[in-house]
C-alpha cells in the first residue's frame, strides 16, 4: 500500500475546497467500504453514491409485474439478488408461483428447452450485462422463452442528475466496469470534471487524485484512471451487439421519474421474446408508501445512515429497501462495514 499511502499524501495535499464527488458504481462503494478509504480521506472530500446499483433502481412496478407472470404460471427466472426486492405487493420471494434462481440467461434459456411452459427472464443490469443477453437473443431461445427487459444505461441518468443540480456535485468517478464496455466517449458531453477509475483502493485513489486535480485547474474532461481495462471506445463488438439487439426507451428508476432514453428494449423484429408484448402487460407506477430512503441515497442526497430504519427495523435479514438486499446497495455494504 506503499502506493496508496503517496496518492493519500498527494490527495491530501491537492485539496483546497469543499468537494462533493459522486460515484454511480456499487462495487465502487463495496472497494470504497472494505478498504476504508472514506476513513483516510481529507474531511473536504465528499464521496457519495448515485444510482450504481442494477438491483435498487429496479422500480416497485416492475418487481409487481414479475409477480403477477409468476401468478399467471409462467416460471419466472431471475437472479437471486432481485428475489427480496420489494415490489408493491411483497417480493418474488413471498410470491406464488414457480419463480427459480438462475446464474444468468444461459440458464433459463435450458429451463425453456426442457418444459412447455412459458418462461420468462428478469433480464437486470446496466450495460455490462446486456451483450450477453443480446448474443443470447439472436441464438433463436426456444418460442416459449421470453424476457422481461429492465436494463438501464448510466449517462441519461448522469444527465438527469446534472439537470436537477439536487446533489451540488463537483465531478464524477465513472463506472469502470460499464465503462470497459462501452467505452467513456459518451460521457464527454457532459460539462463536469469525470475520471473512469477501477476497483482496486489505488485505482480508486488515483481516480479522486485525478479528479480533484482537474477541479482545480478548471478543467471538465473526462480522465482515464484505469487503462489496463477501459479505452475511449470500449469493446465495439459488444456494443455493437447490444445495439443490433436493443433500442432505447424512456423508463422509471427507483428514486426517479422516467429518465427519456435510459432504459433497453428488444427491436420489433425480436418481440416476441419481450415478455411484456408476449403477455401484453405495462409496468405500473407506484409511490412510494415506506419510510425507506433509497430514494434519496440513489440520487446522493443521503446516506445508509441517515435513515432511522437503518439496522433496526431495515437490516440483511429483513430488508425493507432493495438498498439492504443487494451486496451492490448502499445500506447492505454500509451495514456490513460500518458497524
Ligand atoms: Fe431503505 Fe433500509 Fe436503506 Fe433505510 S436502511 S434506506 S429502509 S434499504
């Protein structure tokens, strides 16, 4: 950590305002966590989280629209992270019906081959898991197999966030994962200091180091902070895949309106593996009727802390906020390294 302890020092050095830098990654905050680096940072740097968890922006209505497929008796795959989710009626894991934990598409698509009944994939993710869906999609899935699409990608939202101006940010980590992927191009639009930073704590440290840095010449570029894994173009063939496969669509977020161009789904010559125009269904809006606050935490405006729920009532045996469910959520991670 020789390393990691000159980036501190460094860090330390650099900083000269109050700063609040926002990360929309959740294994970020996971390394941010396990490695305590909130604990060596000056107290002028603020890190907060965005909406970098797939599972916690998966709104109520789409987890209430899984159940009611799995009530009409379709065998509903997913993966085991979204089975406490709360939806408006309770979650997958207290709903009727054949609802089964798979490791990813390739798996429900075997269930499909050896029944007869419909089966239909909760297909959650940014852009890092939507090639393998799309590869999936175009090796024909048997006609019984369908998915529910609620994947989503990051910049509509950074876009959103940038818009409101709600959580008075300085600049941004990017996600390194997405990233890898897609490439960081689509981020230079937007007028705000941004580093792409991996998951290693001197990835990470690099990152802010960088970031403060251009803060304070002025600069709004977008720096790379983990060139072992990210170019500016990302991986073209996965990209290119996804987009033979997808479309945009407007979509809700958890914590969110509809963000325009956010969401994912099938192009009309692939409908009919899209569960919702297989079984003609919409995802219903719902408010939001607890005390939880993931709402705010997704938009940086809060933290796990901050909630009276938090580890009393809310806690990762009985979660009341997808935020305590996935090891991608800020309350889970916090309750795990915080206590
Ligand atoms: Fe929601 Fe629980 Fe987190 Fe509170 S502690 S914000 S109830 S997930």
């Amino acid at each position: 950590m020789a390393v990691g302890k000159d980036i501190i020092k460094a860090i330390h050095e650099e900083i000269r305002s109050n700063l609040r830098i926002m990360h929309v990654c959740g294994t970020h905050e996971a390394a941010i966590a396990k490695h305590g680096i909130r604990s060596v940072l000056p107290k002028e740097l603020k890190i907060v989280m965005g909406p970098g968890c797939p599972v916690c922006i998966t709104p109520a209505g789409e987890i209430d629209c899984a159940m009611d497929l799995a009530a009409e008796g379709k065998i509903i795959t997913t993966y085991g992270d979204l089975l406490r989710v709360p939806g408006s009626k309770g979650s997958l894991e207290s709903a009727d019906g054949d609802i089964r934990i798979v490791q990813g598409i390739h798996k429900a698509v075997e269930i499909a081959k050896n029944t007869d009944k419909e089966v239909v994939f909760i297909s959650v993710g940014f852009e890092t898991t939507v090639p393998t869906v799309a590869a999936t999609i175009l090796q024909n899935p048997p006609e019984n197999f369908s998915i529910l699409s609620c994947h989503r990608v990051v910049p509509p939202a950074m876009q959103w966030l940038l818009d409101q101006g709600e959580a008075d940010l300085n600049g941004f980590i990017l996600p390194g994962h997405v990233c890898a992927v897609m490439g960081y191009d689509e981020y230079e639009q937007f007028p705000v200091p941004q580093v792409v930073a991996g998951f290693e704590a001197e990835d990470l440290l690099l990152g802010l180091y960088m970031l403060i840095k251009q803060i304070n010449n002025g600069e709004a570029t977008v720096e790379n902070a983990y060139p072992r894994a990210v170019t500016r173009e990302g991986n073209t063939k996965a990209k290119a895949l996804m987009y033979d496969v997808f479309t945009p669509c407007d979509i809700e977020w958890r914590g969110f309106p509809v963000i325009p161009g956010s969401g994912l789904e099938l192009k009309r010559e692939f409908e009919k593996y899209d569960a919702l125009k297989r079984f003609n269904k919409t995802i219903p809006h719902i408010e939001k009727r607890s005390a939880c606050i993931c709402d705010q935490l997704l938009r940086g405006l809060a933290e796990p802390t901050d909630c009276p729920l938090f580890g009393t009532a809310c806690t990762p045996r009985s979660p009341v906020g997808p935020c305590m469910v996935s090891h991608e959520g800020a309350c889970k991670i916090w309750h795990q390294y915080h206590r």
